[in-house]
C-alpha cells in the first residue's frame, strides 16, 4: 500500500502538459464517386495552455497526412543491345500511398534529426524498406525512386512554411489531395514543437471512401473477383464490337 501511495503522490506531482492541441477539419470524410477529381481539406486547431507563452524559442506546427500503407516494388531499367529492360528490383515493404507534410517554417529548422526519426515525419522516415538483395548496392535510390515518382503526381508532398500560426496560439493549413485516393483511414498528426523538439502531439483521423458505383465496382472487385473479370470482359468486347460496327456504318 506504501508502494501505491508513493506512485500516486509522483503522479499527481507530474505537471501538466504546458501547451495541448484543440484541432478542428472543414470535413473528416473524403467521398469518391466517378465524378471526383481530388479535393481539399483545411485542418486549423488551437494551443491549450497552462502556463504563460515562453518568448524563446518560438512554437512551430507540423502537419502530416498518411493514407493506408502498401507495399511497392521498384525496378531498374537499362538499354542492353538497344531494348530497354528490367535489371533490378527492390521491394519497399511499407510505404504510405499519400502522405503530405505541412510545417509552419522549413522543416529542417521545425525538427530535428533525433525526433524525426523518432516519429518518421519527413517523406523518407515515413517509407520503410526492410532489406534489398545482396546484389544491390544503392539501394536508397529507389526509394529516392519512389518518392519522385509519387511526388511527380502529387501523392507525396512537402509543403513548407505553409501552416499561418498566429500569436503562437491559431494555426491553419490546406491539405490537398489528388484523384488518385486509395480507400481508408488517413492518419492526421499535428506536432508542436520548439526548438526542434516535439513538445506535444494530437492524432486524429480522415475517413477516405468509395461511394455510388465507384464503390460497388470496388467491392465486386474485392468480393467476386470472377464476376468483376467476367464484367470486365463482356464490357470490353462490346466496347470492340460497337466501335467495329460504327466504322462499319462510316465506310459504307
């Protein structure tokens, strides 16, 4: 019981976080149909505190936005005896398919190495490769591979000095995300920080999904994966057949 009631006295004797996050989103639902072709989230919050704004060093604000992982396999190509062709892989083992970084000032001045790799916020933490095979040596390349390829459709994103923070206190950001969704959770992470150092985080989430026909299709093509190939079949020759028959109709 002495035991117990140390414990309790240190707990209670813990201060309380100086500064919290309260967030807020313009949506937390992201909805798909045929007719979608991307959209744009503003994510603002405050800073609860419980002591007096300290004057150095000054509060920054990093966003994240992670879309379910997956895994991905990169290949080399190199022209041999003039054709192009696959010479190397690397499978990436667990990769967000979206991920977006918003920081309030240049991310390396917003964070440092040590809490970076701690809470994987910068694109490069944020993407995991277990192991490459023996044969490859420059492995990091394609991962470097990965991340230009998903930033060159907008998936992967560092947007920096882009969070207005106003008396260290309101902050606000607009997330934008592309056409090309997968469906599922999107991880949201805010952090404060000072000085480099994460002083507090909040987690929240944005629920990405399917809906109409657009969500049908993906479920037959998860459930029945027969019929959706049947389906896809019977589309595709009469697609053929009417496009055959139209020329038909031109020539004559």
């Amino acid at each position: 019981m002495r035991v117990v009631a140390v414990l309790v006295a240190l707990f209670c004797a813990l201060p309380a976080l100086a500064e919290e996050v309260v967030l807020g989103f313009s949506k937390d639902t992201v909805s798909i149909n045929t007719s979608f072709d991307g959209s744009e989230i503003l994510i603002f919050g405050a800073v609860k505190r419980e002591a007096p704004i300290p004057d150095e060093p000054r509060l920054q604000v990093i966003i994240t936005v992670a879309g379910p992982n997956e895994t991905f396999a990169v290949r080399r190509k190199e022209k041999r005896f003039g054709i192009w062709v696959n010479t190397d892989a690397v499978e990436i083992d667990s990769a967000p398919s979206f991920y977006a970084v918003s920081t309030s000032t240049a991310l390396g001045l917003s964070l440092s190495d040590t809490e970076d790799l701690r809470h994987r916020v910068s694109i490069p933490r944020a993407i995991r490769s277990v192991g490459a095979p023996d044969t490859i040596e420059d492995a990091t390349t394609f991962t470097d591979a990965l991340i230009r390829i998903k930033s060159s459709s907008n998936q992967y994103q560092l947007n920096e000095g882009t969070i207005s923070v106003d008396a260290q206190t309101l902050f606000r950001t607009a997330i934008k995300l592309p056409a090309a969704l997968t469906e599922g959770d999107y991880e949201t992470r805010i952090f404060l920080t000072r000085g480099g150092e994460v002083i507090s985080r909040y987690d929240a989430s944005i629920y990405v999904r399917k809906v109409g026909l657009e969500r049908w299709l993906y479920r037959l093509s998860r459930e029945n994966a027969l019929m959706y190939g049947l389906m896809s079949l019977a589309i595709a020759i009469g697609a053929g057949w009417s496009a055959s028959a139209v020329f038909r109709i031109f020539r004559a």
